[in-house]
C-alpha cells in the first residue's frame, strides 16, 4: 500500500483535524502489513493464536465446509460479524452473482477480520470482497483509528496477495442499542472513507444514511427487538444499496451459493443490554458503523 503524506489535503473538513494521526497510523499499518517474513519465520502470532482458540468452532465448520464443496475462484466473499452471518438468504438474494460465498462469524471484530484474512479471504481468491466489521471493536473498547489500523491491514494483506481483487467496506450501521456509541461510529466511518479513497480497487458502502428515517433517526421496522440486529426490511435496505454499486467480474465458473456452517461459534444473537435512545442529530445524514 501507498503511504500517504498528502493525505490531509484530500480529507473533508469533518476529518481534516485528524490527519496528521491517521497519515502516520497509516503508515504504520503498512510497514506491519509488509513484514510477511516475521510471521513466516516465527509461526502464528500470540494474538492469532488467541483469536484461533476463540473463533475454532467457526473456523473448523468453515474447514468443514470447504472440504464438503471449496467454492470456485473469482466470486464475491462477504466477511464481518453476525450482520454477515444471520444474512441466511444472501446468496440468494445475489443470485445473478456468480459464486457468492458467506464467511460472517458472529461476535467478531475487525482485528479478527484482519487476523483471518488469509484464512476467510485469501484463500478463495475472490474477484470482490465485501467487509463488514467494526461495530464490535468500538463496543469493545477499541477506538475508530484501532479500527482503521486492522482494516487497513487487512487491505494490505488482499492487496498484497490479491492484487485483482476489489474490496469494499460495508459502513457502520446506526443500530439503536449502540446510540452512545454513535460518535465513534461516525468517525470510523469518515476515516475509513477517506482511507478509501486514497486506495485503488476499492470502494465504501454507505448504508447508514439509507436506514434512517425522516427524522433523521433509525428506522425501528430495520432492526429486531434487541435493536441490533436486522430484520428482513433491514436486508432488502442493505440489497439495494449493495447491488446498486457492486458489479462483479464474471471470473468464477458456476453460480454457487455458500452459506456459513449454522453453528457459529460464539453466539451473536444473545440478549444486547438497553441503551439509549438516540438523541436527535442534525448531522446525521451527513455521516456515512454491527454485531
């Protein structure tokens, strides 16, 4: 990956204070992401290995599956948290797509993201790769430039070693459990934003504007009664926006659908603790963060 001097001139005023922080955050990314021979030398980090532990059941009914049918070369690969993973109809609902491969494993962040990426990517070699994560590392504790570090990681790693490949992220949804947390939420997205920009082959999804209401608040019919998940209203909102801006090469052989294994590690659809309601913001809809 390019580092980035420049980068404050190309920000928006919304971001511009921060450049200089994110220029050098990237620039750290990228020496990481560009040191392969460490973790060939040394075997899997401590991290990795802690992640590995945590996410097995996921990762090994992945194996599982992959063992049962590998998906073909050259399809579209949605990676993330259990947004990704309870989209049960994805393949279907891009069925004109022609290899659609779900790898979501609930409960996950995007440092796991960028830990597994060579697992849960790379090794498809997917012609497109859509993330969505983030949401949980904020919940977590982590900040919006702990976030853009992993991701950019992350890219640096497919863009190593899949130089055709496009990847797109999958902004932050305004989930109303997580209200308190909608600042951080707007700043990862603007900074991933305008990372993206700065990237060839690669594109940001906005989905937070386009589950927002009138009012400029979340649209309760999106969201299941935990106020985090989605409902089938959410998906179709998240389809169109996707379809809309996602056109896939015509690089794999049949039209495969590949769904994740159903028992997926930790389970992401458990109770979520009341939160807030979110206060009314004008700025909102200017902004472009799930489980």
């Amino acid at each position: 990956m390019t580092l980035l001097p420049h980068l404050s001139s190309r920000l928006g005023a919304r971001v511009r204070p921060v450049a200089l922080g994110l220029a050098t955050l990237l620039a750290t990314a990228s020496a990481l992401a560009q040191s392969p021979v460490a973790v060939a030398t040394n075997g899997p980090s401590a991290a990795y290995l802690a992640a590995h532990a945590r996410w097995k059941a996921s990762l090994d009914a992945f194996e599982k599956a992959d063992k049962a049918a590998l998906p073909a070369e050259g399809g579209v690969l949605f990676v993330g948290s259990s947004t990704v993973r309870m989209w049960t109809n994805l393949a279907q609902d891009f069925r004109n797509w022609p290899v659609v491969i779900n790898r979501g494993f609930g409960g996950s962040t995007m440092a796991d993201c960028s830990l597994f990426v060579r697992d849960l990517v790379v090794r498809y070699k997917p012609s497109h790769v859509l993330v969505y994560a983030g949401d949980n590392d904020l919940a977590e504790g982590r900040t919006p430039f702990q976030v853009l570090e992993d991701f950019a990681l992350f890219v640096n790693t497919v863009q190593n070693e899949l130089p055709d490949t496009r990847i797109s992220y999958i902004s932050i949804k305004p989930s109303p459990s997580r209200a308190h947390l909608l600042p951080k939420i707007r700043e990862t997205n603007d900074i991933i934003a305008a990372y993206l920009r700065t990237q060839a082959k690669s594109d940001f999804i906005d989905i937070f504007n386009p589950m927002l209401g009138a009012d400029g608040q979340p649209r309760p019919e999106l969201f299941l009664p935990d106020r985090l998940h989605m409902t089938e209203a959410g998906y179709r909102v998240w389809h169109s926006v996707i379809a809309s801006q996602v056109q896939p090469t015509a690089g794999a052989q049949a039209a495969t659908p590949v769904q994740p294994p159903p028992a997926m590690g930790a389970s992401s659809a458990a109770a979520v603790p009341a939160a807030p309601a979110m206060a009314p913001t004008g700025a909102m809809a200017t902004a472009s963060r799930p489980h």
